[in-house]
C-alpha cells in the first residue's frame, strides 16, 4: 500500500472507510503488539511509517487511555511521512522488528 501511496498527496488505508480514522501509535518500540494482533496472519509486506505530527492537517485524538495509540481522523498526508521502515517477520508471520530507515523521498 505504501508503495502506491507513496506518489499520491494522502494515503487513505484499507479500513478507513469502515473506521474513520488512521491508527498510530507512539514510539517504534510500542508497534510490535498491535501488529502482531492484527496483522500477523496478513503475509503482505508491511512498513512503520514515522509521521511529523506538526504536518497532520486533521485531528489526532487519543481515544483509550493509556494514551500512546492516538487516532489520526483524516487521510494521512504522504508529506508528514518522515521515515520508513519494513517490517521483519518470523517465519509464522510475527513481526520482530524493523529494518532501519529508508528515504521517503
């Protein structure tokens, strides 16, 4: 999906439409667990995108307390995106890290 998006103003996810929102989370580190609850079984190749909040034109909101996934309410602008990382997999699909960072430009 990056790879598409990547060329375009915005990236629009798969689930928006039914959600409302982008997820995000803060700090590489707390990644891992939601991507392995929801996309361990997804073989597709998948990136963690670092994202300069200062460049979000739509509302962040944390919406679960503690508050380290917040909820971006709008499409993600391809400029705010600041690095990319692909996603390192075990065999069985769990994500056990990320590769380090390529240029988005």
């Amino acid at each position: 999906m990056w790879e598409a998006a990547r060329e375009g103003p915005i990236l629009v996810p798969e689930r928006f439409a039914e959600e409302g929102f982008v997820h995000l989370t803060i700090g590489l580190d707390r990644l891992l667990v939601p991507a392995n609850a929801y996309y361990s079984g997804d073989p597709r190749p998948h990136v963690a995108l670092t994202v300069a909040v200062d460049r979000l034109t739509d509302e962040v909101r944390f919406d679960v307390d503690p508050p380290i996934y917040p909820h971006l309410y709008g499409p993600l602008p391809v400029d705010a995106v600041t690095e990319v990382r692909r996603a390192r997999r075990a065999p069985d699909g769990t994500f056990t890290g990320w590769d380090p960072p390529e240029a988005t430009a």
